[in-house]
C-alpha cells in the first residue's frame, strides 16, 4: 500500500528550565491513519503534541508537513497548516452557541452569515456522523457535547491532521463508542488523527500504530495488529529500575487509619471516587499509585477533611491506652469533653473527674502527667473540617500536590507560613511570631533549605526548597498519619532523595504514610504496599517488595470488561 | 545556519516579561521618577493650554509655584490639606482590610454615604431633645450601623452565592445615593432638596477645628497596620487573599472571614461617615462623600495595601487635588484643567506599576524566552 507521509518530525527536544519535557523525538504519521501516542503521565505527550499545534516551540529539531519543512509558531501557523488540535480541556465561549464558537477567530473573505455557518457545520457533522445542533449554547450542553464541538470548530477550519489530547477520559462509554465510528469515517475521509490517551484497550481497538513515549523519549512506534496489552505496558513502564533507598521492614504495624467504602462525587456530579477501602498502618509507607487524575487527590483531600464525602467511614485509631494526656495536641475545652466521658484514669486506675475544678488546676494535673487515657482512641473523621480533626487532637499531616495553592501561601515567608496550621494557638488575639520563627530556622537548618531570608516569600524559593519548607513543617507537627502527593514532582535528584529520607524516617517513628507517586520505580523501591486506583476505584493493592512494574501498569489502566465491550 | 536566521527574523523587536522580583529602592525609583516625568507633562500641557488661553506669556515656574501653593502657602490650606487627607485616608483604610482579601469591595463611596446618612438622620429626629453627648453617641452608633450593614450584604451574597463583589458593590452605591435622595426630598419639603446645616451633633473640637478628625485618622492608622500585621484575623485575611484552598487546607472558615473582613471595612466606612456628618458637613447630600471613596480604591492600591505607606499616597493625592485647584483659581481658566492634571499624573503613577511588574527585553540582548503556559 502506498502511504504518504503527512507529518514528520525530527529530533525534537523541549526543555522547561532543567526539566528536558522532549528528548529528541521523531515521529512520522502517514495520511489516512489513526496513530495512538502511549505513554505514562508527565511523559512528555501533551507537551510533544502542543509543539505541532503551535502552542510551544521546540528548542531544537525540524517538523515537517507533507514533505515540506514547516515552522510554527503560533496556533495560527498551525491551522493554516490544516493542523488542528482537541485539548484536553475545551476552550470554549460558555454564552455562546455551538456554531458562534466554532467561527470564532476565523477569517474569512465573505461577510460574516451566522446562517451559512450553521449549515456548514450541519453539512460537517452530517459528512461524519455527529449530532450536534449549531444554535445550542455551550452551558447547555454535555461534556460530550461540547467535545463534539471542539472537533467541528477543527473541522471547519480544513484541518488535516488532528489532534487529540486525551479524549476519551470525560466520555461515558456509549460516547467513547460513538466517538470512535466518527473517528474511523474521518480516516476514511482521508484525514489523519492523533489520540493521546494511556487506556491499553481504546489503543488497541481505534489505532492503526501506536508511539510510545517513555519519560520525554520516543521508545517504539508499533503496528496495532501485532501489539497485545502486555507488550504496550512493558514498552510503557520499562524495565525495573533499582533505586538506591535504603527500606526497613515495618516495625510491630497498627491499623491506624481505617478507610471504608469512599464514595464521592466532585461539583460537576461526576463520582471521583468508588467504594475506597483500605487500612494504613503505623511504621509503614503506603504507595498509591494511578494514572493522574484517577482519584489520589480526592481520596487524600477526603481523609484530610477538604472532600465530601457521600459515603463511607475514615476510622483514625490513636494509639493511646494508659499514654498521659498533653495540652499538644488537646485542647482545653477537648480535655474537659473527654474528662467528662471517663476517657482518663490517674496513675493509679482510678478514674479521673474534673467536676468541681478549675481550669488552672485541671492544666496542673494534666501536665503532671499523670492522667492517662483509659483506652486507645477511635475516631472518625468522616464529614470533619480540618479543623475539628485538628480540635480532636488528631495529628494528620498533609503535604498536597498543590504546594504554593494549598500547602503553602507564596506571598508569605517561612516564618509566616511555618504558622499556617498553628496560628490560632495562644489565647489573645494577635499572632506569636517567636516559635514559627525557632521552627523555620531549624527547617532551613537541618533540611538545608536555600533562602536569602526567613521572610524571603516562598514563592521565590526553588521547587525543592518550597517542597522542603511544607514537608517540614508537617513533620514538625509530629504526625501520626502523614500524606504526601507528589512529593518529589519536580524535584532533582537530591531533593527527592532528602524527601524520601524524611519519610523513611517518619516510617521508623512510627507513623504511617501515605505517599502518592507517579514513578514506579519510585514506589517500588521506597513502599511497603502499594493500592492501586484506577478512575477512582481501587483495583488492587500488592507488596511492593515482590511486585513488578507491569502487574501495577496493568492494574492501573485496566477497565471494567463492561467498558471494554461498549468500546469494541 | 538557515534556522539559527530563521528564529533571529522571527524575533521581535524588543518583548516584555514579567520580573521575578525588584528591589524595593528600584520599584521606589520607578514610581518617583513617574511622578516627576507626570509633573512635567503637566506643567508642558497646562503652560500651553493656558497661554492659548489666556493670551499673555507665563513662566512655566509660575504654574509649579502655583501648585505647592495650593497645599501649603496659608495655615488655612495646610489645615485643609491635612483635613483632606485625613478624610481620603480614612476611607483608604476601610477599603484595604477586604482589599487584602482580594474581595474588590468598590463601594466604599455608598458605605461612607449610608455612614453620613445614619449619624445625620439621628442628628435631624433627635437634635435638641436629648444632651448633645447622647446625641453625638447615638449618631456614632447610627453610622457605624449604617455602613456595615451596606458593606455586609455584598458580603452575605459572596460568601453563601459566590456573587461577583464588584458588581454587586458598585451597585449599591447608587442604591445609597437614591436613599439619601429621597430621605432629602422626606424632610426638605420645600423642593430644594438641600438639607442646611444642622444646630445639634457637632463634634467637638480642640486646637484646631480638624484636629480632632486628624488625630483620630492617625491613631487608626496605626491600629489597622497592627490589625493587619500582627492579629490572627490579619493573618487569616491575608491567607484567604492568597488562596481560598491554602485557607480551607488550614482550617480557615472562608466564609466566616469574608463577612467579618467586610464588618470590619464597613464599620471604617461607618467611622469616616461620622467624620463627615459629625465633624465637617452637619449635613448630607448626595455628593457628601463626594468620589472619595473610589479615590480611596487608586490610594489603598499604590500603597500596596500597606496602612503606613497609604499616608503617603493619600497625601499626594490630596495635594494634586488641592493644587490643581489652586492653578485653575490663579490663572482663571475652567474648572476642568484640574482633572486635566489629576488625570495626567494618575496615569503616569499608575503606568509605572506596569515596569514595576515587567521588564522590556530588547532584542539581542538576550535569547528567546521561554513562554511558560
């Protein structure tokens, strides 16, 4: 068969600051085929794909369109190269209609007819197999909808070639099927596609071949009808890597937090997670690991009190029988609660009353040390506020993804943001400065972070320095369950290692950790157990000291065999 | 090599990008010299636009002469001056607290108005039948009352349906000037409209007539910089105003924030009303506040929301106000002039912000940036 090269590019690389996102990449695509671009997350494919749609500019290598050397620099320069791009996430005029968004921003010759434009966008979706009606507005409309307009406004504009990032992940399965017959009457019509997606089973039942990409590089480029799943994830995952993190085998580990039956939904009604079980114990780091966007983020914000939860239990056990009461992590008015529900006994196994007392001796007592909680106590966390968890005396400490939008406030310094969990200590209305202050230098001290000043606002600091200044703060908290996402996202090679010797060392205090990763390798060599969450279920949870990279790829990308039918 | 010329044509002239960072003394640097390039265009524009007037040569000295001299030639207009600043820099303070929130409260001018309105409605129904100190008690209570009821309701809306404050706020300062409208049309039946000034509820005064207001503006400066530096509502204000999830990550009750942030800036609206109605006006009309409190917004802005520094800024701009009325007043030439220069220097303060936040790289000097995002 004679096929013509419609796009090629050679030796492309891109780099944001010391990351290398594209490491020499080449790639053809031919005329008339669906090629699918595989890969992990953050391996560089979204990246890859904006530098043909005009959104970055390579900082070396050549793109070539129809044999001819091109340069593009701008969207524009793009689709005046008949290359069209569906990102992941639309960019469209709410207010507007279909047909109004789709003839935004092109310019044409004749007079501007809202008319002609609705029937020429009635003749494309006719052409290919869509239902669409051009004078719907877009706030009316389904996810898939508005998919199906970001694909028309491509269209219309002649493209070619098109892009698409990650189109299946919004679509229900019946959607994903219909996108799919359109699709195969696009590469009939002629026209090429490009789908980036990391779901095995849409790879192998839409693409013709399939570009793996594995961290920035460009592994193989393979015939759909010769791959099998396996073969994909091995190409995808790669083979293992030893890291050198030093693990200890968990010492005497405690169900400390119990995690049952999570069910919950974000804002837009779409169930984020699925029936999340699972027990993280003490002295043992937890991985999660899962595609970006699978669930990890609300499953940590859930347990941290920042997710609603529609169902489901988050059961915190503390470890405290016959362990003195402090003022810590208590407070006074907690204290007296408890009291008042014979949690404590005195040194002797007496019960402990505060009827009758005041405050200053009841802080007397209790200072000496010699109230002494009853039981271990159970609580649960469910439909708590950061707040009231941090009210009960429970220590959870939480490093988010976000780190300047959540974790930290990046106008601020360190010391300022040293107090973000603990300012409202002390009774009077103004902050205390002195004791963020003592922490922020030890921080900078001991975890050798490099800051002109303890003011210096965080913003300013390095990546690894900013993930430094939260990780230890939320230590300093002397955590009891300490969760990290991402922690070492960005981050060079010695940061992360100083991130992972921190965890370990809270692993051998005792603590249990919950650590979200997104490289394997990583997972594999620093946790005791891994969960894998697959679109917000849990579809499997394995020791990581015998388990391999494929099992957890498989695992992580596998869908339930209903979905799979819909799409083949 | 043919791409190396490629990318060197593609390049433009000269590209902006933002700064990471600048020393304080060059962004300080940036904004005096705005100000005395602003100046110059000035004196260049109002020399040429009164001489055309006038018909008769000037020296352009003359026109600066005349400009200090609207702030500073007479104790009378020294008084005034500080007056002045003290009433533009008490509506500064109460817009900042919901400023550093990045809540863009810009209604600033009908909380003040509703703050004048309340201590002057007590003052008209209750002047004379009760001791003057009562009086005046009352119509503290009235004004305070009056504004942060104003400044809360946009509040309420934000907080519990994410309204947009903007809009909302500039709203509802027209609602206040239609309820001082009518409220002036109730008990002026005559058809003027124009309430005269009233017997009762005059604050008193010691030294100097505007002493008293200058003091209790300077006292409050200071409180608010403590307020908003040192207070766990300080702090809490300036996390929300950094990130809504690093607020709620921490256990800030968001909500609760918002409106109290917004009592706070509505009773300093309340404050200032009673500043106006109490110790200056002993009357209201719709024009009491008089776009103060928009002027405010630009005052607070400048400052960087900082109370101590907004001293300067409101200074300044009183003195531009003041001396471009002075100009028009010694050269006999139209009312407008003085928003002519108002209008110029403003422009040139605020266009510096602009390399204050961006740098223009020209081409050659260095390679091509990265565009990130």
């Amino acid at each position: 068969m004679e096929k013509n090269l419609a796009l090629s590019m050679q030796g492309i690389t891109k780099r944001f600051g010391s990351v290398v996102a594209n490491k020499s990449v080449d790639l053809d695509m031919y005329q008339g085929e669906i090629l699918a671009i595989l890969g992990e997350n953050g391996c560089g494919k979204t990246t890859l794909m904006n530098m043909i749609a005009g959104i970055y500019f390579p900082d070396e290598g050549k793109i070539f369109k129809d044999g001819k050397e091109v340069v593009i620099r701008s969207p524009k320069d793009a689709f005046d190269l008949k290359i069209g791009m569906i990102h992941q996430h639309f960019k469209l005029v709410d207010l507007f209609t279909a047909a109004e968004n789709i003839v935004l921003g092109v310019e044409e010759s004749q007079r501007y007819n809202i008319k002609d434009v609705n029937n020429r966008v009635s003749e494309i979706a006719l052409k290919y197999g869509f239902h669409i009606d051009p004078q719907k507005k877009i706030y009316d409309m389904s996810v898939s909808e508005k998919q199906t307009v970001e694909i028309i406004k491509v269209l219309y504009r002649g493209a070619d070639i098109l892009i698409l990032d990650e189109p299946t992940a919004v679509l229900t399965p019946q959607e994903i099927d219909r996108l799919f017959s359109v699709l195969r009457r696009m590469k009939e019509d002629g026209k090429s596609i490009i789908i980036i997606t990391h779901k095995l089973h849409e790879v192998l039942a839409i693409s013709d071949r399939v570009a793996i990409l594995r961290k920035g590089e460009h592994i193989a480029t393979v015939d759909t009808c010769n791959a099998t799943e396996s073969s994909l994830t091995e190409m995808m995952v790669g083979k293992k890597v030893t890291l050198n993190i030093d693990r200890s085998e968990p010492v005497a580990p405690q169900a400390r937090l119990e995690v049952k039956g999570l069910n919950c939904v974000d804002h837009e009604g779409v169930q984020v997670l699925k029936d999340v079980s699972f027990t993280a114990n003490s002295g043992e780091i937890l991985g999660i690991a899962g595609i970006a966007g699978s669930g990890q983020r609300e499953l940590l914000e859930a347990i941290a009190g920042l997710q609603p939860l529609t169902s489901g239990e988050i059961i915190f056990n503390n470890p405290k029988k016959d362990k003195p009461v402090t003022f810590f992590h208590k407070s006074m008015a907690r204290v007296k609660e408890l009291g008042a529900q014979e949690a404590f006994h005195d040194e002797y196994g007496n019960p402990v009353s505060f009827d009758g007392m005041t405050n200053k001796q009841i802080k007397g007592w209790v200072e000496s040390g010699k109230v002494l909680f009853r039981e271990d106590e159970v609580m649960n966390l469910r439909d708590k506020t950061p707040l009231e968890i941090r009210e009960l005396g429970v220590r959870l400490s939480f490093v988010p993804e976000d780190r300047l939008g959540m974790g930290l406030v990046g106008s601020m310094g360190i010391t300022d943001n040293m107090m973000l969990r603990s300012y409202r200590k002390g009774h009077a209305g103004f902050v205390d400065r002195k004791k963020p202050r003592a922490l922020a230098d030890e921080i900078i001290r001991e975890l050798e972070v490099v800051t002109p000043g303890v003011n210096t606002p965080v913003r300013r600091l390095s990546g690894g320095n900013v993930q430094k200044v939260l990780v230890g703060r939320e230590i300093a908290f002397a955590p009891k369950v300490l969760m990290a996402a991402y922690p070492v996202r960005g981050l060079d090679i010695n940061s992360s290692y100083t991130i992972y010797n921190l965890l370990n060392k809270q692993k051998k205090n005792g603590v249990a950790v919950i650590f979200v990763g997104e490289d394997l390798d990583v997972l594999l060599s620093l946790c005791d157990r891994i969960l894998v969450i697959n679109s917000g279920a849990v579809t499997g949870i394995v020791d990581a000291r015998t388990a391999t990279k494929e099992e957890i790829g498989l695992l992580m990308t596998q869908t339930d065999t209903q979905e799979k039918e819909a799409v083949q | 090599m043919s791409e190396k010329k490629n990318n060197a044509v593609q390049e433009p002239l000269f590209h902006l990008s933002k700064r990471a960072q600048i020393q304080p003394w060059k962004a300080w640097a940036i904004r005096l010299a705005a100000i005395v390039l602003g100046l110059l265009v000035c004196g260049l524009v109002a020399f040429i636009l009164i001489e055309k007037l006038n018909q008769k040569p000037e020296k352009i000295t003359d026109f600066y002469y005349s400009f200090i001299k609207g702030s500073f030639s007479t104790k009378r207009k020294l008084w005034k001056f500080l007056k002045n600043l003290a009433i533009l820099q008490c509506i500064s303070l109460a817009v900042t607290p919901a400023f550093r929130m990045r809540f863009w409260n810009i209604g600033a001018e009908g909380q003040t108005l509703m703050g004048v309105l309340g201590c002057i409605t007590v003052a008209f129904y209750l002047g004379g039948q009760v001791p003057n100190w009562v009086l005046l008690v009352l119509m503290f209570i009235a004004a305070l009352l009056y504004s942060a009821v104003w400044a809360v309701i946009p509040a309420i809306f934000k907080a519990k349906w994410n309204t947009n404050e903007t809009l909302f706020t500039l709203m509802m300062n027209y609602v206040a000037t239609f309820v001082v409208s009518y409220f002036l049309v109730v008990w002026v039946p005559s058809g003027s409209s124009t309430l005269g000034k009233l017997k009762y509820g005059k604050l008193p005064s010691f030294g100097h007539e505007y002493l008293v207001i200058i003091l209790v503006v300077a006292l409050l400066t200071v409180l608010l910089y403590i307020y908003l530096k040192h207070s766990k509502q300080g702090y809490e204000i300036s996390v929300v105003g950094e990130s809504v999830r690093t607020a709620q990550y921490s256990g800030i009750n968001v909500k609760k924030v918002i409106i109290r942030t917004m009592v706070v800036s509505g009773l300093l609206c309340g404050l200032t009303g009673y500043l106006i109605g109490a110790g200056l006006d002993q009357s209201v009309t719709t024009e009491s506040v008089g776009g103060q409190g928009f002027t405010a917004i630009m005052v607070s802005w400048l400052a960087n929301f900082n109370p101590l520094v907004m001293l300067i800024t409101s200074g300044l701009i009183s003195m531009l106000n003041s001396g471009a009325a002075q100009i028009s007043q010694d050269f006999n030439v139209s009312g407008a002039l003085p928003d002519v220069i108002v209008g110029i220097i403003l422009f040139f303060i605020i266009g510096s912000e602009f390399f204050i936040n961006y740098q223009i790289i020209f081409r050659k000097k260095g390679h091509e940036k990265e565009a990130v995002k």
